[in-house]
C-alpha cells in the first residue's frame, strides 16, 4: 500500500511538473510577443504583455541606448532578436537592423534627399518598416519601396513615383503601407489643390515580388492643402466582412480588397455645404483612423470633428445619420492615431492633452491636460497603461480607464515623435539621437 501511495505520488508529481513546465513555456511564448507593425501585432496599439516599466531614469530601467546615425520618426519594429528601424543619415536614408541587445548587425541605403520638414518636426525617414520574421518591407517619402531579408539582402525594389505617378505633397509621402494576406496596400492621396488634375490612388502590389495587382483613382472634391493626407490606411475586420479604409481629402473610404472599388465614403470633416461653417482650405488629415469589430473610429484636423462610424455602409453615408454611432464637433487628435480599447476610445491631442470617450455613444469620461508641448506619437496600452509620448522627450504613462489617473512621467530628453513597439518585456523607443530599450531591471 506504501508502494502504490508513493507511485501515485511520484506520477502526481511528474504530471504537476510538466504541467507547470508547459504553463511556463506557455507563458513565455505569450511574454515574447512580436510588434512587427506601426500600432503592433492586431494594428490596434494594444499589447498583451505586461509586467512592464512604468518608471524610469537614464540610469535606472535602461537595459541599453545606441545612437542612431540620424533623425527619423518611424516607430522600430521587432521580430525575435531582431529591430528594424529606419533612420536618416546625412543626406541618404537607410534601414538599420538592431538585436535586441543593443548592438547593430546591419544597415542598408534606401534612397538619398532626406528632407527634413516644418523645422524639424518630422524627416524623409517617418513611414514605419513592416516584417513577417522572413522579409522586411519599408518605404521613405520619396516612394522609395524595398524588400529585403531579416539579414539585409535585397529581394526587390521600385519607386512608387515611377508606377504610380509623380507626388505633389508639400511634406512627403508618409503614408505606411499595410500588409495583409500576402497583399500591400497603400493611400496615395496628394494633389496640386485643383480637383481637375488630383492624382490620388490607392494601390495594391504583391508582396513577394512586387508586382502590381490593383490600382484605383481616388476622387475627391477637396480643396488646396486639404488634398494631400498623411495618414496611412487601415484594415477594418470583422466576422463577416473585411476592407481597406482610405483617410485623408475630406473623405474616409471604404475599398474592397480584391480590386479596389469603393463601398462608401464618409465626409463631414470639413463641411462644403453649410452656409454657417467656412470650409478650412488646410485641413490636411495626418492621424489615421482606428478601428475595432462594429466600431470606425475618424479623427480630422486642427481641433475639428470626430467620427465613430458603423460599418456597414454603401455609397456616400455623409448626412445618414443611421450610418453614425455618434459625432463630436471638436478635439480632434491633429497627428495621433486614437485607441479604441475596453469599451473606450483615447486620443492625444497635439497640445498635451488626453481625451477619453464611451464608444457606444461618444460620451465625454474625461479632457485631461498632463503634460505641455507638442504630442505627435500614438499612444500604445498595455499591462492596463497608456504610454504616451512628447516631442519634448517626455513619456506619461496613465492607468487606463474612464478616469484620469497618473501613474508616472518620465524624460529622455531627447526629441522624440516616433510611437513606442513593446516586445519581450521590453519597450523600445526611437528619439532623433538613439534606441532605448526600456526593461524592468532584474
């Protein structure tokens, strides 16, 4: 009897001991998650790692810092072992790939005439890379498009300008494409301020080689600044439908994946029927629209509207109000891109300022005003915090909620407009002079 109670309790404990082994390699396989986009792995600036820092020093919680040959405001990528990450460098572009301890493996040129924009708050080097853990695919605002392995040799290459169509947008094409099903997609909305010659597409290409697939005008009836966008398009999923959204002259768009022709359209931005509202001839759009199943998050420009639309519309749902969850007349986010997460929605205006919203219905939780300067950089969530960062180098992390509750603020200071990529246990962020890999000190 002896025997058998001490069998049974040697094969109790082997089965607990390979259990709580594969509890702990399960557990590391969800810590190592991979942030191989702009907005991380589901698109949403949502990470499911937690166990983060949320308080630091140059000293304290720094794994390491290496300088980078220029400046740039492309959030890094990461792969495994591996960070991309564009950057100028004089006057050339490059890709630099990092491991994640901090020592360069390589660096490839892109293209060359880095220019840098509105005194300094922006660069050539603004479009994010995207990987698959395989190749790396990356564009400057030139319309320089690349592929090349994790290891840096080329695959291919063409120049957006020459297939497409010469760029006439006064700060560059920032646009960063998304990848999805084995298919690229971008918004190329520029123009000359006339509607009669505006050259805006949208296009898809084939990511393993590079050939084109699709390419479809993007008409508009905007005006002067306000044809040329720097947002980037997005993907809408849900279970039973998904599409391509176009942001930027005037409009939100919707695009069928397949050939590209548009579902509907959404206005209301920036009005051109209202006699008692002057249309705004410099409502260029820059932050993108986020989105989550049944939800269509748009923001416009310069303190204007927000939208939250649903997402089942055909033709132009303008003034369907049935189309609308709801609308709010001011605080846009000018540059950041909103979070949509927990039954709310949070944006980062560019003044220093957090709003967060119900979305079902729009209601106002909080307008919260945490930190001066310029806010450029979309904030990321994750382990229940919203880090959100300055042009001045400083770095608020907030709990996440319909309260405003301030859990820390910190300085690099060093000028700093690229969002933050998580991976690992570690955040990693991009200013103008380095890459800092933020981890919780052993």
């Amino acid at each position: 009897m002896t025997h058998l109670r001490s069998s049974t309790f040697v094969s109790r404990s082997i089965a607990f001991l390979f259990v709580a082994l594969g509890l702990t390699l399960f557990a590391s396989t969800v810590q190592s998650e991979n942030w191989p986009r702009w907005r991380g792995p589901e698109r949403n600036g949502i990470s499911s790692e937690s166990s983060l820092p949320t308080k630091w020093t140059k000293e304290e919680n720094v794994a390491w810092r290496i300088p980078l040959p220029g400046h740039g405001g492309a959030t890094p990528i990461v792969w495994d072992d591996r960070i991309f990450v564009t950057s100028a460098e004089n006057e050339d572009l490059v890709l630099l790939c990092i491991s994640t301890d901090g020592e360069e493996r390589w660096k490839k040129k892109l293209g060359t005439g880095n220019v840098d924009v509105r005194g300094g708050l922006g660069n050539s080097a603004s479009p994010t890379p995207i990987t698959d853990g395989k190749n790396v695919w990356c564009t400057i605002t030139q319309g320089n498009f690349h592929c090349l392995t994790v290891d840096g040799e080329p695959v291919w290459e063409f120049d957006l300008q020459e297939r497409y169509g010469a760029f006439d947008i006064a700060f560059g094409m920032t646009a960063t494409p998304v990848i999805h099903e084995g298919v690229i997609y971008m918004q190329l909305i520029h123009g000359d301020g006339d509607p009669e010659t505006q050259e805006a597409k949208v296009v898809a290409f084939n990511a393993k080689d590079g050939s084109p697939i699709w390419d479809v005008p993007r008409p508009s009836d905007a005006r002067a600044e306000c044809e040329q966008a720097y947002a980037s398009c997005i993907l809408y999923q849900d279970a039973e439908q998904q599409y391509l959204l176009t942001h930027g002259a005037d409009y939100i768009v919707a695009h069928d994946l397949k050939d590209g022709h548009e579902l509907w359209r959404s206005g209301g931005m920036n009005p051109k029927d209202d006699p008692d509202v002057r249309y705004e001839p410099t409502l260029r759009f820059v932050a993108t629209p986020s989105a989550s199943p049944g939800y269509i998050v748009v923001p416009s420009a310069k303190n204007g509207p927000i939208l939250c639309l649903k997402p089942n519309g055909s033709g132009d749902i303008t003034n369907d109000e049935s189309a609308y969850h709801w609308k709010r007349d001011k605080n846009t986010p000018d540059v950041a891109c909103p979070l949509i997460a927990g039954g709310l929605v949070y944006f980062v205006r560019e003044n220093g300022a957090l709003l967060c919203l119900d979305l079902e219905t729009g209601e106002e939780q909080y307008l919260k005003s945490f930190a001066r300067g310029q806010h450029f950089a979309s904030p990321v969530l994750a382990g229940g915090n919203l880090y959100v960062n300055s042009f001045s180098g400083k770095m608020t992390v907030v709990k996440a909620g319909n309260e405003y509750i301030q859990v820390a603020q910190n300085d690099f200071g060093e000028t700093l407009t690229a969002s933050p990529a998580i991976s690992n246990g570690t955040i990693y962020f991009r200013t103008f002079d380095a890459l800092w890999a933020i981890k919780n000190d052993k």
